[in-house]
C-alpha cells in the first residue's frame, strides 16, 4: 500500500466518523444490508439492460427498458456509496491494505467510466437500437455486466483476503 492511501486510511479511520463507524454495534450490520441492497437494486438493473443491449429480451424494445431501469440502477448506486463509504471508515487501514479491496475500487472506476462513456456515445441512438445495434454498444453493455459482477463477487470477497 503506497503511503498517501496508507494515510487517507488512517485519517479516516481516525475521524469522528471513523470512530463511530467503529464503535457502534449497529453502523457496519446496517451498512452491509444497505449496501447489499443498493448492490441488487444496481447490478439487478444494470444487468436486465446491458442483457438486452447485448441481444436478449427481443421483445422488449430497448429505449423504454432504459427509461425504466437506469434510474434504479442509478439509486442503488447512491446507496452503495454512503453505506460502503461506513463500512470502509469502520476499519479503514485494512481495507485499505486489502488488494481485494483495492481491486474492487479499481474496477468500480472502470465500471463507472464504461457507463458515461455509454451514455456519451450511444445515447442519442438508443432509440434505434432496437433496429441497429452497434456492435461496440454490444461489447460495451458486455463489459459492463462482467465488472458490475465481478465488483460484487470482490465485495463477498474481502473479509477472505
């Protein structure tokens, strides 16, 4: 672990928030629920809409499915942030001095640059899609589902590392 993350884990950690995330017998449990939550709420739709960007669910035509489902997505992200951000302050050196956790970090980062690039190139032909999708759109929706997944599959993973 290189010393400028060394030290933001010990100033979190040392935090009044830190301390509290760490003290209280309630902050991490709940935190963990929330964030397992957020998680499903994210990846559940995520993963129904990079499913059908990539071909699945003919049927249901993409520009409604995508209206409907990225602003859950959107929502369990925003949970996932404030209950993970406690969960890391509980114990935040040895989260810090995971490389699973880093890892983890590491893709949310991809994951997250994958989807407003997404947005950015393919949205105006969302409409579209159901006529032309692009093949790069394809990959693209691919990449996303294997990160969001592996990202969760890490999450399950740090305790163990």
């Amino acid at each position: 672990m290189n010393a400028a993350i060394a030290r933001f884990a010990e100033a979190v950690g040392t935090s009044s928030f830190g301390q509290w995330a760490s003290g209280s017998a309630l902050a991490y449990p709940v935190a963990n629920v929330l964030h397992l939550f957020g998680l499903i709420l994210l990846v559940g739709a995520i993963g129904i809409v990079d499913l059908r960007f990539m071909g699945a669910f003919r049927t249901i035509p993409v520009a409604p499915l995508y209206r409907s489902l990225i602003p859950i997505a959107i929502a369990g992200l925003i949970v996932m942030v404030p209950s993970g951000g406690t969960m890391f302050a509980s114990d935040a050196t040895t989260f810090a001095g995971s490389a699973v956790f880093r890892l983890k970090i590491t893709l949310i980062a991809f994951a997250l640059i994958n989807a407003v690039a997404f947005h950015i190139l393919w949205r105006k032909r969302i409409e579209h899609w159901d006529d032309a999708p692009p093949i790069a759109g394809r990959l693209m929706a691919a990449g996303s589902l294997l990160l969001w997944l592996a990202i969760g599959g890490l999450g399950r993973m740090i305790d163990y590392s």
